[in-house]
C-alpha cells in the first residue's frame, strides 16, 4: 500500500530528548482516531533517522525491524490514536504538574509510545531482534484497527517468539486479557391496546425473567497459567415498546459477558444461550481472549528481567490478536488503566522512566 501524501509540515520528534519530555511532544500531536497521519509523519521521520531499522508504512501504521539474526524476535507494539479531547477545560496541551504528566494520551498510551521510541533509538544492537509496531485506530471499530490491517497485509511483518504491547498496566506486567461477547436476549410479547392489556402480553414485564437470571448468575474467577481472572456478566441496555399507548411485544437485554482465556468463543456462547435458555439470543459481538503464555521461554525471560509483578489482564486487549497468530503477550505500560480516556487524564512520570528502564535492562 502506498504512503498517504505528507501533511504540510511535519512535527518533529526529538528522540534524545528524556523520555517523559518525549511523551509530553508525542500528545500533543492532536491523534484522535482516523486522524493519525500528522503524528506517523512524525514517528516516521524519526524512525527513518535510525540506519539499523527497516521501516514500512501501512496507511498511517508504522512498522520497525531490526535484522540482527538474533535467535530470537519479539514485537514492542502500541497505538498512535487518542479518543477525542476534552473542550471544557481542554486537556490540551499537556501540563506537567508536580510528579504527574497531565494531558490527553498520558495514559493511553502515548507514555508507551514514547519508551518504543527511546528504546528504538538508544539499543541499536538488543539482545533479541525487535519489531516495533506504531498503529492507528485501535480505540474505534476493529474494522479500522491498523495491527489488524498489518496481519491481513503483510503478517510477515510482525511474526516473533513474543510481544508485549504497552498499553497501561500501572508499570507492572497484565498476563493475557479476557475474552469480551455481546448477546440481545429478547423476551417475546403480544401486542395490545394499554387500555385493555388482557388481550396482549407485555414482553416488558417477560424480560424481568432475563433480570432475574442475571442477578442470581455468580461470575467465576478463573485461574488461567497461575492468574486469576475475574469473569463478568452484565446487563448494559435495555430496549422495548413502540408507543406509549401499546403493550410490547418484544423485549430486547444487551448482556455482555467478559470471560476467562480458557474459554473459546465457542464456549463462551453456549455458557450464555445455556444460561438464557427459553429466550430469543443474538450475538453482536464475540471476541476470544488470550492466554498468558508466561510458561514460555521468552515470557520467563522477559518477567525475570524486569522483576515486577505479574497479574491477570481483566480487560480485552490486542494482546488477543497476537495469541490468534500463536504469539504469547503480554501488557506492560505507563499509566493507571483506570484513568484512561478519562477528562483527567494524567500519569506519573515515574511509570514512565520505569517502563523505559525495564525494557533496556531486558533488551541492551
């Protein structure tokens, strides 16, 4: 695929700069998803400064390669994209404040950008061969997601032994991610004059059955490779009636069920038609997990060096999307996942100092 023409000017990335520095100029490059290609201009420009690596351009999704012939190859991935930014107050431009990197993309995850970078430019000979993967569109449908483009395209380029993409994880290691589906339960009614509703059913008041179900239902926590993994079902809408004078004859619940990496997809859709037995069920949307993989020599090595803690991923992640392709990830990253696209956004710096230094004592 051929580049996107160049914007009329491309920001610079100064990537001798302290890496927290480097964080606060790679936010404030405005990225808001479908809207990348001023900030790939600029990773890549930098990218291209730097003799040891073999950079291809997907869209607006950038693809780093060392070729060192080392016995072994693992991928540094993360997102170049931002939800939309906050007008009232604007949480752009970045403000350092005391210990703490205030802005839009602190969290997620341009403070992990920024250590790919660092350590882009400063190992130029890792003890492992490196692929680093900067992507577009992960925060809006999978459709537009770029590491799913760069697996359809070219999936030669991201083969390897392990990744890890560094999404925020608080500065420790989150192994695998849960699986995530959607089903609409719908409860089935007749339809009836609201005057006379003895001639109708109401599908409304059917629905409390699936309520009732899910109330009663107790999650599990799972152990998956030595995590505990907390599942999850809930319902998250509700739709029913068509007019304020009519009994419904239908009834639709949004579920979703967050479920263990143990679980194929096609498990996890029986667990919940089992569960919803009697009613109408549609899946919208079934996304399997990842297992953690930490058994595997490249794992071991990477949990090892950095000697930081291990805990499940409860959240659906692109590590997923590596565990598809056979490749065991990880989550490691600057940044408190629960501060994520919030308007407060905001990251200690030492998360990030301490992802960067983590990573070189794994990699130079």
């Amino acid at each position: 695929m051929s580049a996107p023409t160049p914007a009329t000017s491309v920001p610079t990335l100064d990537l001798s700069a302290d890496v927290v520095d480097l964080t606060a100029a790679i936010c404030d490059i405005e990225s808001v998803s479908r809207d990348e290609q001023a900030i790939c201009d600029a990773i890549e420009a930098a990218l291209r400064g730097l003799d040891h690596l073999e950079v291809t351009r997907i869209g607006n999704s950038l693809v780093a390669r060392t070729e060192l012939g080392r016995d072994e190859r693992v991928v540094l991935a993360g997102h170049i994209d931002t939800v939309p930014l906050t007008t009232d107050p604007p949480n752009l431009p970045t403000q350092r404040r005391g210990d703490e990197l205030w802005g839009r993309g602190t969290v997620d995850m341009k403070g992990g950008v920024a250590v790919q970078l660092k350590i882009a430019a400063t190992v130029p000979e890792p003890t492992r061969d490196i692929t680093f993967v900067f992507y577009e569109a992960e925060e809006i449908d999978s459709q537009f997601n770029g590491l799913r483009l760069i697996e359809q395209q070219r999936p030669d380029l991201i083969e390897a032994d392990f990744a890890v993409l560094l999404e925020p994880t608080g500065a420790i290691v989150e192994g695998g991610c849960k699986g995530t589906l959607r089903v609409d339960v719908t409860a089935r009614g007749v339809a009836a004059h609201s005057a006379r509703p003895w001639n109708g059913k109401n599908a409304i008041h059917e629905a409390n059955a699936i309520l009732a179900r899910l109330t009663a239902y107790e999650p599990q926590t799972v152990e998956v490779e030595g995590l505990d993994y907390h599942e999850a079902m809930n319902a998250t809408g509700i739709s029913g009636g068509i007019a304020g004078n009519v009994i419904p004859d239908a009834c639709t619940v949004t579920v979703n069920y967050r479920y263990a990496p143990n679980k194929s997809e096609e498990e996890a859709l029986l667990h919940v038609k089992t569960l919803f037995e009697g009613f109408d069920i549609e899946c919208t949307d079934n996304a399997g997990g990842a297992r953690p993989g930490l058994h595997l020599p490249a794992a071991e090595s990477f949990v090892e060096a950095l000697g930081v803690d291990v805990i499940a991923k409860e959240g659906w992640t692109d590590v997923a999307r590596f565990s598809a392709m056979g490749i065991a990830a990880v989550n490691f990253g600057p940044g408190d996942p629960n501060l994520a696209h919030h308007d407060e956004e905001r990251c200690p710096v030492q998360h990030i100092t301490d992802c960067e230094a983590a990573l070189l004592r794994w990699l130079a």
